[in-house]
C-alpha cells in the first residue's frame, strides 16, 4: 500500500506492502528479519509498548457497546460472509474471533492466517507490523471470550477497524488537479496546495543540490498555472455569455410584461370562445341524440310499415287470384257496381256524420271544460268559505263528522252521478241541510246576541245617566259647601271686626279710667266694661262653635256624597266591564272563535254559497260517444 507503519520511528526502515504474492515471507519472519537489522530499535519500542497504558475506558459497557455496533456495521457493509449478531459480539467464540480477524487482515494481505504460522503468533506480529500502539499479550489470544481479555482485544479490533477504513477513504478520495473549475475558493485552495506541494518538492531539491528538478519543478508549476488561467479565462467567456443571455431573456420578458394585458384579455376572449363551444358541442350532442332516437323510431316505424304493406301486397295478390278465379257475368258485375256505388254512398253519409258528432263532442268538450273552470273556482271560494264556517276538515266543529271539501275532477265528468265527479260530496241532501241549520242557528244566535246587545247598551244609557245625575248631585253639595264656606268667612270677618272694635273701645275707657283716677268709678267702669267684653266672648265662642259646627256637617256631606259618587262610579264600571266581558263571549261563542263578523260578509257567504248551489244543479248532462 506505500504506507508507513503508524508505530514505527521515522528513521526506522519502511515496512513493504503486505499484498506481495504467494512468495512473501510472513510476517513475524519479517519482523525478525527487521528485529535483526535494528535490534534496539525493537527491544526499545516494545519496551515502551510493554509499559504503556491504554487511555480508553476498555470496560466500560458503553464503550463497549459501541465498539460492537462499529464492529457489526463494518462487517456488514463489507461482506462478512459469515453468521454475526450483537450477542455473538458480546462474548465471541476463538472461532468466531478468528473468522473476524482472519477477514480484516486480509483486507490488507489476502495471504493472512494461511496456515504456515500459528493464529495467535500471526496476529500479534500483525498489529505490531502495523504500528498497534499497544501490547497484545499471546495468551490473551487463547481466551478471546473471558470477561478480562476481550475488551482489550475488542478495542485493537476497532483501531483495527478504523484503520482500514481510513485506507478506504484515502482510496475513494478524488485527485484535486484532476477536478474541474467550481467556484473562486476551490479555484484558490487548488492553487495554494499545488503550491505548497512545489515549495515542499523545491525545497526539498533546493537542500541536495539537485537544480535541473528545482527547475523542472517550476516550470510544471507554471504549467499549471497557466492551464488554471485558461480554465478560468474560459470560465470567464461561459459566465458572459451566459450573462448576455440572461441579459437578452430579461429584455424579452420586460416586452413581454409590456403585451400581458392584451394577451390576458386574448386569454379571457379565447376562454370565452372556449366555454361557448363546449356548450354548443353539448347543444349539439343533445341535438344528435334526439336526432338519432328520433331516426331509430323512425326506423323502427319504417320495419312496422313494410311488414304492412308487405300484408297488403299478399293479400291483393290473393284478391286478385281469387277475382281471376271466379266466373262473373256482366249482370253479376252490374249489380256489384250499383252495391259498391251504394256502400261508397253510405260512407260518405257516415263520414259527414262523424265529422259532425266529432265537432259536436268538440265543442261539447269546450263548454264542459269552460263550466269545469268555473265549477272549480266555485269550489275553489266555498271551500274557503266552508273553512271559515268551521265546515272543514272533517274534524272541524260543524262538519258533523262528515266531508264538505270539494274537489272537481274532470276525468269523472262522464259520470251520471255528479256527487263523485265533486269528490264524493253531496251537495243537495248534506251540504245544504248542513248549511241551513248551521245558517239558522248562527241567525238565532245573532238575534239573541243582538237583543243581548241592545239590553247591554241600554244598562249602560241607565248607567250613564244614574251617573250623570250623582255627578249633578255631588256638583250641588260642592256648591252649597262653598257657599256655606263663603257665609263662614263673611261672619268671621265681621266677628273680628266687632272683637276689633271691642277691643279699641276697652283701651279707650281704661284710658279714660287712668285719666280721671277715680277709684269708683274706674271700678264701676271696669265691671261694665269686663261684662261687655264677657258677653262679647261668649256671643263670639257661641258664633265659632256653630260656624264649626256647620262646616264640620257641610264637609261630612260633601263627604259623604263624593264617596258615594265613587262607589256609584265604580260599581257602574264594574257592571259595565262585566257586560262587556259577557256580551264578547257570547259573540266568540256565536261566529266560532273569530271575535269580529260583519253581516256583509254573512250575505256575501250566502250569495256565494247560492251561486255555487246553482252551478252545481245546471251542470250540463255527459256528453254521449258518436
């Protein structure tokens, strides 16, 4: 493979490639061979790999772990022909280690464990060729699956592994001179290793003396500089052009975004046009299919009258056979003529005839279908009517259990009975009775209602009047209270007046009295004065106690008449609410749940009723068949 060994020193010999043939040497016989040209060296390294300690936790169950998975993936990926599973891995047989290990070594030398030299000896002089930085003990190699021995050779296995898998990159890697020209970074990185590459080689030359390669060197670097500046110069012409282009598409679009408009509304105008074809592809096709029925009864129509005429063709010729045959005299034929000029006649007779039934039972139709429309409009307005009575349906509150809904059904015109041309409804002998009583009852329902009504309004005219009257009577004590109140404050003013008066004429007799200071006749002066003033205050509390006294009487009447104004008023609207109250009852009873019926709408149902009793008695007898 070209590799050095990743073990040895740099000043040591190079190991050669493993892969030599059938006539190689093994490989501890090398390993001699170069122990014997460098024995120091040997004894050194192995002292050192002796004494060494492996950094990884080598027990550790999750290192552990995934050494097995890499382990497993690298087997499978590989083509590892034999029977392999985590648990085997877990704790694997001397065999099962020597297939595995038997199948990585010869990876690297297909001549590996090919009996010439024990397993175990082969394999631990197989590591430590390849630079195993660690010991592998030949007596672990006879205990593979112990729990002491297996984590360290698992954990060579993975350097193992992971060496191998190196090489494969390594060999997989593409060439970087060999790629083409990507972006600017890869262009640099390029060149700065093939520079690197001529200054290590130059360098190299530079320091033995060797001047014809240190040139040979430059001008191979100049060569592929020059060759990049070429793949980029190019490189530059492709981006241009490419750059018009895009320049040319951005041009033609812009003149295209300039006619979007136009081309939309073509767009539209062409959807349109679309649209209206495929209907008229539709009208078309619906066209065709009528067409092609029509031509397929026609067809059909056609068969039918030739097998017809076929008919008639042969039973001509059989006419015609049976005229030829028979023996006619002229007498015969004469008679034959005058029979068939007769028949022709009669038919003509009978066709005329016909002719006229049919325009008789035409326009005997016409007038049955005139009357049959007014027949049903009739119907029409009494079963509205009959609905407002309370006549329908059947379960109405004067239907009597019976069925008064009408339904004209011309297709039984023909019948003699008129009853079932009308729904099975008989008019003469059940709707009229009904509607008779029902008409009777409703007027002596009215009348009553009516008499009822004019009783009530004349309560209330009496009302009204008693009310007026105790109103005329309440206005007349409220008068005579004011009057009496008015007579009350006159006599009171003059009452105080004379007290007024009274009054002035004591302070002028005590003035009088203080004046003349005579002890007798201040005395005598004072008594007479003292039995006035009495008598005046007895005159005035006799006044006050009557004026009181006949307000208190004037304002108890008045009273007394204002409460009963306001029982009267009251009771009156009570009997009146009362009578109102009776007289809308007895008339809800009276027209069946409506509360208003006018008596123009009374003979307005009678009218039509009469009307529709006379359109069913005239109708017309069925017309009879030619």
């Amino acid at each position: 493979m070209g590799r050095q060994s990743m073990g040895l020193p740099s000043k040591g010999p190079q190991r050669t490639s493993m892969a030599m043939g059938s006539s190689r040497q093994s490989m501890s016989a090398r390993n001699q061979s170069l122990g014997r040209k460098s024995t120091g060296i040997s004894r050194e390294t192995m002292a050192r790999g002796g004494s060494r300690q492996d950094p990884r936790p080598l027990s550790d169950k999750g290192f552990m772990n995934a050494s097995i998975r890499s382990l497993l993936n690298f087997l499978m990926e590989n083509g590892y022909d034999s029977a392999i599973s985590p648990k085997i891995l877990a704790r694997p047989s001397s065999k099962d280690f020597n297939n595995i290990v038997t199948f990585l070594f010869r990876k690297i030398d297909p001549n590996f464990n090919d009996g010439t030299h024990k397993f175990e000896d082969e394999v631990a002089s197989a590591f430590k060729a390849l630079g195993y930085p660690f010991n592998i003990s030949k007596t672990s190699l006879y205990a593979v699956g112990s729990p002491h021995t297996w984590p360290g050779l698992l954990a060579a296995i993975t350097w193992l592994i992971e060496l191998l898998t190196y090489d494969q990159e390594v060999a997989l890697a593409p060439n970087d001179e060999e790629e083409g020209f990507e972006d600017m970074d890869k262009l640099v990185a390029v060149s700065d290793k093939a520079f690197f590459g001529y200054l290590a080689e130059a360098y190299t030359s530079f320091l033995s003396g060797d001047d014809d390669r240190y040139a040979q060197l430059e001008e191979e670097l100049i060569e592929k500089f020059e060759a990049k500046n070429e793949e980029v110069e190019q490189e530059c012409e492709r981006i241009a052009v490419e750059n018009d282009d895009i320049v040319g598409n951005m041009e033609n679009l812009s003149q295209t975004a300039n006619a979007l408009p136009e081309l939309e509304k073509r767009q539209e105008d062409l959807s349109s046009d679309l649209e209206k074809f495929h209907q008229l592809i539709e009208q078309l096709n619906d066209h065709k299919a009528a067409l092609e029925k029509k031509v397929e009864s026609r067809s059909a129509e056609l068969d039918r009258n030739q097998v017809d005429l076929s008919a008639i063709n042969e039973r001509v010729a059989e006419l015609k056979n049976a005229v030829a045959g028979q023996d006619l005299s002229a007498e015969d034929v004469r008679r034959m003529q005058g029979e068939r000029a007769r028949v022709e006649e009669g038919l003509e007779k009978a066709i005329a005839t016909k002719e006229q039934h049919s325009k008789d039972l035409w326009d005997a139709e016409t007038e049955l279908n005139k009357v049959c429309d007014e027949l049903e409009a009739a119907a029409s307005v009494f079963n509205s009517k009959a609905t407002e009575l309370q006549l329908i349906p059947e379960t109405a509150k004067h239907s009597q259990g019976k069925k008064f809904k009408i339904v004209v059904n011309k297709e039984l015109a023909e019948e003699a009975d008129t009853n079932v041309m009308l729904g099975n409804v008989d008019i003469k002998n059940e709707v009229r009775p009904v509607i008779a009583q029902l008409k009777e009852t409703m007027t002596g329902n009215m009348n009553v209602a009516k008499q009822e009504l004019l009783n009530l309004l004349d309560q209330e005219e009496q009302a009204e009047e008693q009310l007026k009257e105790a109103l005329s009577h309440a206005t007349t004590l409220e008068n005579r209270a004011r009057r009496a109140e008015e007579q009350y404050n006159k006599e009171k003013l003059q009452l105080d007046a004379t007290i007024a008066e009274l009054v002035s004429e004591t302070e002028e007799a005590e003035t009088k009295t203080t004046q003349l200071r005579d002890p007798m006749a201040l005395e005598t002066a004072i008594a007479r004065n003292t039995t006035r003033l009495n008598q005046l205050k007895a005159l005035r509390e006799e006044k006050l106690e009557a004026a009181a006294a006949r307000k208190e009487a004037v304002h108890n009447e008045i009273l007394k008449a204002l409460n009963m104004c306001a029982d009267h008023k009251d009771y009156i609207q009570m009997q009146l609410g009362d009578l109102k109250a009776y007289g809308e009852e007895k008339l809800q009873m009276l027209q069946g749940g409506k509360t208003e019926k006018k008596e123009e709408e009374v003979v307005e149902e009678e009218t039509a009723e009469e009307n529709f009793n006379a359109g069913a008695d005239e109708l017309p007898p069925p017309p009879t068949s030619a």
